[in-house]
C-alpha cells in the first residue's frame, strides 16, 4: 500500500509539472501572422466570395514566397459565412477567441460586413470590413477599417456617362433592399441632381428576389430614359435579363457586382443586347485597355499575369477586393511589426499602423488613414465597362 501511495504521489506530482508546461506550449508566441478572412464559401453570395478568397490566397502566397512579413509566413484562416450575417459575427468571434488572429476581415457583402462592426469594436482588435457604402465611414469605431469605396466617390461616373456620353437626363433607380442599397439610394438623391440627372422614381427588391416585374413595369410606366441597378447579388443581374424581356431598352448601368464573370455568363445574351449594359468594374479586369501611361497599368498587370498562371482566368472585381484587402492588411503588419508574444499589444499595434497608412496605392483607390478617418480613400479608381462577343470593353474610366 506504501508502494502504491508513493506511485500515486510521484504521478501526481508529474501531472502538476506537465500540465502547466502544456498550458505554456498553447500560450507560446506563434510564428505566423494569422489573418482571419470571412467570405461567403457557400450561400447568395458565394460568386462574390469565392473570388475574393483567391485573390487573397494568391497576395498570401506572393508575400510568403518573398519571404514574408519581416522574415514572418502570413497564414490566412478561412470561415464560411454562408450569407448570412450572424455567421459572419459568429466567425469574426471565432477567429478572435478561438484562432488568435491579429486581424480580420470580411470580403463577400456590405451587409455581412456590417455585422462585424460591433464584434472588432468589442474585442478590440482591427477588423477591415467590404463595405460599399459610406453610410458607416463615421460609424467604425476605433477598430474597423474600411479601405474600399463609398457611393459618393463613385456615383458620379455612370450618371456621367448617361449625361455627356449619352446626352439623357432622367432615370430610375432599382435598389436593393440592404445596408448596400440604403446607403446607394440615400448618395443618388445627393449627387444625382448635381449632375444633372432626374432620378423620377426609385423601386425596390429584396436581395433574394427572382421576379423584378412589377417595380420593371412601375420603371418603364415612369417614362425615365436609363435605369441604375444597385445591387450587391445576383438579383441585380437578373433584373436585366427581365428588363430586356419586358422589351425596357433604355440604356442600364449598374454597381460592380453585376460585372461578375458568374453573372455575365449566365445572362451573356442580355447583357449584350443593344443597348449592351454598363457598369462600373475595377480597373485591375480592364489593364489592357488602360491608358499606356495610366499609372496603375503596371500593377495590375502583374497581378492578373499571375492570377491567370495559378487559376487559369482572369480576375475579376472580387478577385481585386480579396487582393486589395490582404495588401492593406499586410502593409499595416510590416509597419507595425507587432509584438506576437502579447496578443492584445499586437492587435492595437497593427491598429495604430492602419491609421497611420499614408498614399497606399492599391487596385481600387488610394488610400491615407488617420484616427478620425477609417476609410481615407483619397483617390477613386473605378472605370466603367460595357459587354460584347463575350468580353468586357473599357467605356470610360475617372479621369477621362
């Protein structure tokens, strides 16, 4: 019995020295700077999603092989948030709590990407969120970052080119019912009139929707002479498909999203059919028909030459944002060179470094941060494309 409670004691005493060791090993310092990205894999929005990861996993993969950030891998941790924008709360938590991450970000929608406002603010760690709309530019708090666009900065291109391209004056407004839609609708009543276009009636759809006929019907009844889609999914595109059906054959323009490769394929006939529909797009999907002396041409040249030797087509706008996010990401954790082995430090000091971004030039704008300005973008850099024969046309880009 003696023997036995001396074996008992010496396991005992083994098991208080080896759990704390154990507990030492999970705390340890990680050698990577670990990025949670949140992008729909599955559900509405997955022909957005699904894009951007790979612009993102390629940005990963380039600065690996380079060597990483300061001698450090960059890893990427991937969540699937379905469409829906409790998932995307319930990922962003997971990569914090969970993961260790140092950051996160949201590519698939403006409306998932809202949703992980609160979480980064409440957690305090950076989070850079896809968001189109400026409604929430002064609603991000100290931790969300929103290096992408906002309507105002872009609006005025397509209105400009149904004004001086196409001499018309009115049109009607087809919006989505989301974050991306209120914030659409709310800068098209400011900067529509500015421009010289009357917007004469504004109709409605949910995100999901598949029979935009009766706001179609309400938009021809209305006699506008163009129709501005704003939509963040695939509704947006099959509003054209039926537009056309409806024999309505105004001139279309539209957000980015209806640009997307998924879309354009399966409704190629209509987006063809005269008057072929514009919309605004990147300038990273239109390189060769830059300008010689554009002074993006270079940069997007390289990345869409690598992109088509690793996934054997070319990319697309959220092939573009999954790249641009990643960039800023990566430019703030090299600043910053945060310190791993105190999680908290770390993410406040890649915080402090996005603020402090300054005349980053990346493929969807330029982009100077301050601690009262989470968005910054100080120079706009969408183009408009028009669809023939299968391939998108540069129509016109901002400066022409």
């Amino acid at each position: 019995m003696n023997a036995v409670r001396r074996i008992g004691i010496i396991v005992l005493a083994l098991a208080l020295v080896v759990v704390p060791s154990l507990g030492c090993a999970q705390d340890s310092t990680p050698d990577t700077y670990r990025i949670g990205v949140i992008a729909s894999q599955t559900g509405p929005y997955s022909a957005l999603g699904l894009p951007a990861i790979d612009g993102a996993r390629l940005i990963a993969d380039q600065i690996n092989d380079a060597g990483g950030i300061r001698g450090m891998p960059l890893e990427l941790i991937f969540y699937d948030d379905k469409g829906s924008s409790t998932e995307t709360a319930l990922a962003a938590q997971r990569a914090i709590e969970v993961d260790k991450v140092v950051a996160v970000a949201c590519m698939s929608a403006t409306g998932l990407s809202h949703s992980m406002i609160s979480v980064v603010n409440d957690n305090e760690i950076p989070g850079v969120i896809m968001s189109g709309t400026g409604l929430v530019d002064n609603q991000l708090g100290a931790w969300a970052f929103k290096p992408i666009a906002s309507e105002s900065d872009y609006i005025p291109l397509p209105l400009r080119y149904l004004r001086d391209d196409l001499g018309l004056s009115t049109s009607a407004g087809l919006i989505e019912n989301s974050g991306y839609g209120e914030g659409g609708e709310f800068f098209m009543k400011q900067v529509a009139p500015a421009e010289g276009i009357n917007m004469l009636t504004y109709q409605h759809f949910d995100p999901g929707a598949t029979d935009m006929t009766p706001q179609l019907a309400n938009i021809k009844a209305s006699g506008a002479e163009s129709i501005f889609i704003w939509g963040s999914g695939p509704a947006g595109a099959l509003a054209v498909k039926q537009a056309r059906e409806m024999d309505i054959m105004v001139p279309i323009v539209t957000t980015p999203a209806q640009s997307s490769p998924a879309y354009y394929e399966a409704f190629q006939s209509f987006y063809e059919m005269e008057p072929s529909l514009v919309s605004l797009d990147s300038k990273l999907t239109m390189w060769q028909q830059l300008p010689a002396d554009d002074p993006d041409r270079e940069m997007c040249r390289e990345f869409t030459e690598s992109f088509v030797s690793r996934y054997a087509r070319p990319p697309a706008m959220w092939e573009a944002i999954g790249a641009q996010i990643i960039l800023f990401i990566a430019d703030g954790i090299e600043r910053a060179n945060p310190d791993l082995s105190d999680t908290d430090l770390a993410r406040a000091q890649v915080r402090d470094a996005f603020e402090t971004t300054h005349n980053l030039s990346l493929f969807m704008g330029t982009y100077t941060l301050s601690p009262d300005d989470h968005y910054g973008r100080v120079l706009p850099k969408e183009v408009l494309v028009t669809f023939r024969d299968g391939e998108k046309v540069l129509v016109k880009t901002m400066e022409d």
